[in-house]
C-alpha cells in the first residue's frame, strides 16, 4: 500500500507492506543518489533489524550509530554525540540520514538531520505500532527538556516512510498496546468505522491480520490533515486529543511510569469524562472509550490530583495566549477544537 503526503517540495511517500525492509534499498534508489548513509538506531531495535537493513542497502557505504533505548535518550545529551558521529563518518549534505526504530529514534535523528549541516535528508523505517500509526508521519521532530516533552522541535519532513508491520512480532506487549492508544486516538477523532472495529474485536491478536490496513487508515487520517495543515495551528490539532493531560503524566512521572501511549489513553478517556460534565460531550462517549481502552489492556486513570498537573498544563505547547485549545469529540470519530483554560479541570479531582 502506497501514500503520497502532498506538500509541494516537501511531498514524499508512504510504504506499508508486510516484508518490505529487506527490500528497502529499492526504495532509496528513489530518493536518494549519494554516496553515505547513516543508520541511527537504539540498542533493542538495531540487534534485530539492523543487519537487515544493512544487507538491502549494500550498494551504499553506510554508518551506524546505536543510542540506549527509552525516552530519557531524546534529550539535548544525545545530540552531539550524534554530531560527533556523523562528522567522523564524513556525512555531508548530500548524504542520507535513517531513522530506524521507535517514536524516540524518530523524532531524535529526524531533529538531528534538520539541524546537522543545516538540513540532510532523512528516511523513517517505524519499528514501534506507535511510530507506525502516528509519530513517523507528519514532520514533526524534537526532543525532550526536563520542564515537558517536545518543547524543541521543528518541522522537518522525511524524504520516505516505509512501514514493515512484520517488524511488530519482536514488540514486547506493553509496547503494542502503547501503540493501540494511538490507534484508538485515531478512531475517535475522525473514524467511527474504525473504532467499531477495534471494540468488535477486542483484542490485539485479533487484528493481526488487519495490520497493514489499520495502520493505513491510521496514516491516511494524519496524512490529510497534515496537509491541510502543514504547520499545526487548526486542524492539526486534532490530531491531539487526549495529549495535553498525556504529556503532562509523563512529565510527572520523568518518562519511567506511563509510556506515551498509556498517558494517552489515560488522557482520552479523562478529558471526555470532563468534557461530558460540562455539556460539552455527549454523555456515555467516555464510557465507550473506557471499555475499549480496557479490551486493548490500556489504563484510563492515573490517580493523581489534577492540582499536581495544572502548571504543567499551562508550559504546554498547545496553550496559545494564555488559553488552552482542547481537542474534544461531539460524537466518536467527530472531534472538535475548543478554546478553553485550566478552569475546565478545576473540578477534575483525581486524575
């Protein structure tokens, strides 16, 4: 299955198919015609498709740099050791950079890449169901500060995306169902046809054969809104429902509680839980979101007191001249942007 992301000079294509990373080489060849390719990678990821990847682009002279795994490696600290490295291997402009792993490696090498001389192309190869469905696609790159996730970031497009959902027979579970939240967040805000699927079967190993089709309605969804809105100040910020309360959980956390995906899930259901409290969701929304949550073994409470949360909430991105956008949802699958400020969780008690 093939997307094209339309964006002008930064257009590029999507690949998913079942089996396609031995086969990556083909796929280069049409981007790219240097000389060096560079291979960042983490220590899970890189023992187990590492040499894949190496033996489909043969033809190149390729370097390879592995970075510890986990979200406390998309920090300042990582960069210029990524710097370093790309500079010993002699990486110029007119080289490749590659991202091959979870969210973390792609948002990290892809915030590298803009940077690095200025700006090298990029290729995302997703490892994670989380990378697949969502953070590989769109542009967005960053890292990490202590004060929130993502606060350094630019938008700087791949130049390919290819998908392999073969590579998720080597995700350890919790690292599925993380990516399940993402999916489910996809459902809710723009496929209620979607999301009926994923409450009729109930069970992750019951959509394995529908993977290559559940990411590509997943990534069909971002791709037109991307496009619509390349830089994230309408439309695009559907795409985050359920993330200003996830971001925030994280960070209170330091990254070592909840992954991105449980953070989300915790978030969709609590925001429509408030949402349904001041008329603004139609009651019982937060209940259907809750049972599907549980059938894809994803939480949907934290137990915090929302006062731990509220200067946080308040650093967050999307909080735009003192007033907060929240993504809200009229129905499953028709969401909606709504102006707000913290006063709309001051009555939210316990997380």
């Amino acid at each position: 299955m093939e997307l094209t992301v339309n964006l002008k000079e930064n257009s590029y294509s999507i690949y998913i198919e079942n089996g396609i990373l031995p086969y990556a080489g083909n796929y280069i060849t049409q981007i790219f015609s240097g000389k060096r390719i560079f291979i960042i990678s983490d220590d899970n990821v890189f023992p187990l498709y590492g040499k894949t990847l190496l033996s489909a682009l043969s033809e190149w002279e390729c370097h390879s740099f592995v970075l510890p795994h986990g979200e406390s490696t998309k920090s300042f600290e990582s960069l210029p050791k990524i710097y370093q490295a790309m500079l010993h291997a002699e990486i110029s402009r007119s080289d490749l950079i590659i991202a091959l792993g979870g969210g973390v490696i792609g948002d990290l090498t892809g915030f590298a890449a803009s940077t690095y001389l200025r700006g090298v192309k990029f290729v995302q190869i997703p490892t994670s169901l989380l990378a697949q469905v969502d953070s590989s696609v769109g542009g967005k790159v960053a890292v990490d500060l202590l004060q929130g996730k993502n606060l350094i970031g630019a938008f700087y497009h791949p130049k390919l995306v290819l998908i392999d959902p073969d590579t998720l027979t080597t995700l350890p579970v919790r690292f599925v169902n993380d990516g399940m939240g993402e999916v489910i967040k996809y459902g809710c805000i723009k496929d209620a046809s979607l999301f009926e699927i994923l409450k009729d079967k109930n069970s992750f190993s019951n959509l394995k054969d529908m993977l290559p089709e559940i990411i590509f309605r997943c990534v069909n969804i971002k791709r037109m809104i991307v496009e619509k809105d390349p830089f994230d100040t309408g439309e695009r910020m559907l795409l985050n429902f359920g993330h200003t309360l996830a971001h925030t959980i994280e960070q209170y956390y330091h990254y070592e509680r909840e992954s991105h995906g449980e953070a989300v899930a915790i978030g969709m259901y609590q925001i429509s839980r408030l949402s349904e409290q001041q008329g603004l969701t139609p009651v019982g929304t937060a209940e259907k979101i809750r049972k599907v949550l549980i059938a894809y073994h994803l939480p949907y409470e934290c137990g915090l007191p929302i006062e731990h949360l509220l200067h946080a909430i308040q650093l967050d991105k999307k909080n735009l001249n003192n007033h907060l956008n929240l993504i809200l949802l009229h129905a499953i699958g028709d969401s909606y942007i709504s102006p707000a400020s913290t006063e709309f969780f001051r009555d939210a008690g316990n997380i």
